[in-house]
C-alpha cells in the first residue's frame, strides 16, 4: 500500500498556465508538507498543515496556495507558472508537527517551458 | 511500500564520539544517494551525497559509506558536536534526475 502518493509524477506545461499537484496520504497522520527539491537538490519546505491548518509558510510566491480538503490530502495549486518553477516537489506526512519521522512521497517533476 | 528504511528512529550519541546512521533500500535500480539534515521547523538540507561508481565519500567530520551488494549505506559523523543534533534522512534514485526516495529519518542527539 502506497503510504505517501502524488499525482502526478511528471508535469509538462506552458509559462502562464495554472497547475495543481495532489497529494493523499493513507497513514491517519495529522501533519502534512510540502517540499520543492531545486537543481542542487536542495530540499526547501514550502508548507506545512496540521489538521487541515497552515502552520509553516516559508517564503513562497502567493501564486502558490496549498490546499487541504481533509487531513488526509493536501494539494498544491500553482497559479501563473514560471519558468523557475521547474523543480520536483514532494509532499510528505508525519503523525504530528512534534515527531521527526516523515514519510515522503515519490515527487512530482515540473518542468515550465 | 518504503524502498528506502531507516530503521533507527532515534539515536543517542555523546559528543566527541562517532555518529553512525544507517540506511537500507530494496531497489537495486539506486545508483544515487543524499543525505538531508533537519532541523525542527525547518526544511531538511543537503549534507553529502554518493553515486554508485563509489563506496565512500567523504566530506570534513561526514562520511557517507555504500555497500551495494547489502543494499546498505550508512553516514558517519566523527567526531560528532551538539549542533549535529537534527534529524537525518537518506534518499535514493535511479539516476540524478530522477525521483527519489526518501527513508522516514533518524533522530540524532549529541549529548555535550
């Protein structure tokens, strides 16, 4: 059983198109993140939900906007993409915002030509 | 199901000493592998990573050894210091461009 999923894997598309990323986790965990890898591989959180609530928000254009239906799912909608844009993005979960260990889907890799 | 483990969740260790975090994975397709560190509330950063065409990479007090035929990579911090204290995660690809795998983290604390 897929743990931590995202769909989709890969994702092609226009400057200036709207796009989203989902992302459902099935382990019953409160805490859910997402996270964009850069071309260094560096790994950045972007956000951060707890029980459908926004509790971390790094410093991220408003063009993108998480959004969290339920617990178990937590979206991610990008509005008038960038060529900078291209990165591959990972959502992951925890049981909460206090335990360490996090299970992290496989990724979505955008590519914005 | 997880291709990459870290079956340690935590991990106690005391300053000065060596910090051992290990690693296992199942897919024999991973040529390619990092090392994040994190810090509460903040996002995991890269420390070290190695390719399969090698079995150590070494990086000041951080080395990341492969054995590929066990499946097992494993970082080591010597010696380690208080502000080694994060959660450590290991990831695997197939190839550099491709999608990793992340094991769910070992908590490292370095008693001063």
């Amino acid at each position: 059983d897929t743990a931590v999923s995202q769909t989709p894997k890969y994702l092609v598309t226009q400057m200036g198109n709207d796009k989203s990323i989902k992302c459902e986790q099935n382990l019953g965990h409160d805490t859910m993140y997402w996270y964009k890898q850069d071309s260094k591989k560096f790994l950045k959180i972007m956000f951060s939900y707890n029980n459908k609530e926004l509790i971390i928000n790094e410093t991220v254009p408003n063009r993108f906007s998480p959004k969290s239906p339920d617990k178990a799912h937590l979206n991610l909608h990008i509005n008038s993409l960038e060529l900078g844009d291209s990165a591959v993005y990972f959502c992951a979960s925890s049981r909460n915002q206090m335990i360490s260990t996090q299970y992290f889907g496989p990724g979505t890799r955008l590519t914005v030509l | 199901d997880q291709q990459v483990k870290q079956n340690s969740p935590s991990l106690s260790v005391q300053e000065g000493r060596i910090s051992i975090l290990n690693c296992d994975y199942t897919n024999s397709m991973f040529d390619y592998f990092l090392w994040y560190k994190k810090y509460p509330a903040e996002g995991p950063t890269f420390l070290i990573s190695i390719s399969s065409i090698k079995d150590k990479n070494e990086d000041g007090r951080f080395t990341v050894f492969l054995n590929k035929s066990a499946k097992h990579l494993s970082l080591h911090i010597v010696p380690s210091q208080p502000g080694d204290s994060a959660v450590y995660f290991c990831a695997a690809s197939e190839d550099t461009g491709n999608q990793f795998y992340f094991g769910t983290g070992t908590s490292l604390t370095v008693i001063p």
